[in-house]
C-alpha cells in the first residue's frame, strides 16, 4: 500500500494592483496610544495615591479601567493597584494617564508624617495619663 500523495497548491494570483489615484498607501491606525492628549503621562510614582471621583464607571471604560476605578473606591498607590490587577507599571502609567485626563480619578502623594512627634502633643497626652 502507498502512503497518500500530497497535491501542491498552485501560486496564489497576485491581487489586481490599484488604479491611479485609488488605494494609497496610507500609515496603519494605532490602536491605542500610549499618551496623554498633548503627548505627555502623569508624573507619577509607586506611592502616588489614586482615588476614584465617581462610584460607578462609565460604560465607555475598558475592562481595566472598570476594574481601576472599582479598586480606587478607597485610596490605594499605585503599587497596590498594579499588583490587583496584575499589569505592570508601565501599563498601570498609561490607565491611570487616561483616567487622569478624563477627570475620572484623582492622584495626591501620601501623606508623610514628621520625623519628629509634636512635643506638646506628647505632654498633653503624659499629663493625661498622669490624671489617670
């Protein structure tokens, strides 16, 4: 018994070129862009603090972006939302860049404490106890 015999295809045609004037080359769409409107992204960090201004999103977001601005009900840095949602940095830079133009979170750096406690608070609180 022979094995079967594969039967070759024949060349494909080449497609009809394009008339004068017609089919111009033209430079393929992006997808997505990767800044803001004027070409800049949000100076942003791993710390920076990211809270939603609306409770629901709108139904224009992508998934990622429902799922940001669910997360950021309550402030959360921006470390935090990327290791929820499993994006990188980069990606987390570009959403929030995004959400960010469109008015839809709000960015603050946390709140750092001082170094040192206020001296008077610590005297309040030992006559305080001192009472006791």
């Amino acid at each position: 018994m022979t094995p079967p015999q594969r039967q070759r295809r024949e060349p494909a045609a080449e497609p009809p070129k394009p008339e004068e004037g017609e089919g111009k080359v033209r430079n393929p769409e992006r997808m997505y862009v990767v800044a803001g409107p004027d070409g800049e992204r949000a100076e942003l960090d791993l710390v920076t603090l990211i809270v939603a201004r609306a409770a629901d999103p709108p139904p224009s977001a992508s998934p990622e972006q429902a799922a940001l601005l669910r997360l950021c009900a309550a402030p959360l840095s921006v470390a935090e939302l990327s290791a929820y949602l499993s994006l990188p940095f980069s990606a987390m830079g570009v959403l929030l860049t995004e959400l960010l133009t469109a008015d839809l979170v709000t960015a603050r750096s946390p709140i750092v404490r001082q170094a040192l406690p206020d001296r008077s608070l610590l005297e309040a609180v030992m006559n305080g106890l001192q009472r006791l």
